[in-house]
C-alpha cells in the first residue's frame, strides 16, 4: 500500500515515536485493518494482526519483506471473550505489552429494516459493539496490570458517518456505529485516572471488501455522485488521524469523534 514518501527527518521521528511500541489490530486481514497494519509497521511499530482469516493474514505480512519480524498474526474472533484473552496472551508472550489497541473488526448487512433477519442483525451487534467493547476492555486491563507502566496507552474505536448518521439501508449497522461512539466516550470518561486515552474515528465511505460489491452497482455509483466531491475517500485519508492517536503526541485527546469523511455528511 502506498503511503506517499516521508522525508528523512518525518521518517526518522515516527521510528523514535514507535519505538518499542506494539499495536494490536483487529479486523486486520482485509480493508482498512490492514491499511492500519501496513501503516503503522512502515512507522516502525510491532504490529498484531488478529482477524478470523489466519491465512489471509499471513499472506498480507508475506508481502512486508523485512518488516515481517516486527509482525505478529493472530487468530482471533473478537465476539469470543476467551478467543480474545487468548490474542492478548500470544501478543504479550511475542513483543510484551500492548500499548496500542485499535478495535477494528466490523461487519455489515444491507437492505430494509422490515427484511433484516434476526440472525444478522445479532451478528452485527455482536461484531461491532461487543467486539470493540471486548477488545478494548482486554487491552486497557493489560495496560493498567502491567509490571513495568505502559507509557502513551492508547485506544482507537473505528467507527463510521454512520454512527454519527442514519445511512439508509443500514438501519443495524448505524445503530452498532452509533453505540461505538458512545462506547468509546464511555470508556474514555472511566479510565480518564489510568492514563489510557480513548478515541473513536468515524470515516466515510471507502472502497474495501465489504462494499466494493455495492459501489460497483447502478445505485452504489449514483450514491457516489451524491457525495459533495463525487468520490469516495481513500484509506490514506485515514493515516495522519491513526498515527497521531497511536502516539504520544496526542497524549491530551480522550474521549473525543473525529469524523473524516471528505466531506460526504455535507
């Protein structure tokens, strides 16, 4: 994935901000987890890579060259509370403390409300909201148990516009949105004595695996032309926001939604 080029001296700061430091991502093995993960890893971070697909994410940190050293992958359904626990135990046993958690995994199911099974939206809710809780409870009982103090603890919740807006045709998976948001603030408020910053992103909408489908549609191309820009975001958008919530720099941000949509809420 291309990032654009860092000079010599923005290359040199992100490894001395990185250094040491282990982020964990879920939902990694496609989309967005695994822009995050090339990200970072590019910045000199130890990266895990935890999604259900185990070989999806080898094949992604194949591609790495020297930078696999630095990465982990890890099996993990974030909807199983012992398959968590156990993705943390790995990590720690591999690199030490986690100091970055950014709760990733989502899913999705489109189509009117009055023909949504039961099944799917449970499962929506249950991989975007029990996930990210899961997740980000897992990493912030590591930070504040651990040995030797974790400097910078960070959480990132990915959220989406939709959390911040009803998307039609999206009734479950804006309303799973909408209570990361609100997961996220919560989390922030308890934990704001502990030294764990928490934040949610909201992006808008970029091409990846679940709707690529969707956008290559007559309807999906003409909901395009209806954005203020007429496009859809890139990842990349993405990547100043991550790497600033990742580091030390934002050690004052807690509890706050940064929407980043190129402008399609306009």
């Amino acid at each position: 994935m291309d990032h654009g080029p860092l000079s010599t001296t923005d290359a040199r700061s992100d490894l001395q901000s990185a250094t040491g430091r282990t982020v964990l991502i879920t939902g990694a093995s496609s989309g967005l987890g695994a822009h995050f993960a090339s990200l970072l890893v590019q910045k000199g971070y130890r990266v895990v890579l935890a999604a259900r697909r185990i070989e999806r994410l080898r094949e992604i940190v194949r591609e790495w060259g020297d930078d696999i050293a630095r990465c982990l992958t890890l099996e993990m359904d974030v909807t199983n509370e012992a398959s968590v626990v156990a993705g943390f135990d790995k990590a720690e046993a591999c690199f030490g403390a986690v100091d970055v958690v950014i709760a990733n995994a989502g899913v999705s199911v489109g189509g009117s409300a009055t023909d949504l099974k039961v099944d799917d939206f449970d499962q929506i809710i249950s991989v975007n909201v029990r996930g990210a809780f899961l997740c980000a409870r897992e990493g912030a009982r590591r930070m504040l148990a651990a040995s030797h103090p974790v400097p910078h603890k960070r959480i990132i919740l990915v959220s989406s516009i939709g959390g911040l807006k009803a998307l039609p045709g999206l009734v479950a998976y804006s309303a799973s949105k909408a209570a990361v948001v609100m997961l996220g603030q919560g989390l922030a408020r308890e934990w704001i004595d502990s030294g764990i910053n928490v934040n949610v992103v909201c992006p808008g909408f970029i091409r990846t695996e679940l709707n690529a489908e969707w956008f290559e549609s007559a309807r999906g191309k003409r909901q395009i032309e209806s954005f203020a820009r007429r496009r859809l975001m890139r990842a990349t958008h993405l990547d100043q926001m991550i790497s600033f919530l990742a580091g030390p720099d934002s050690e004052g941000v807690t509890g706050s939604v940064f929407k980043l949509d190129d402008g399609q809420t306009l």
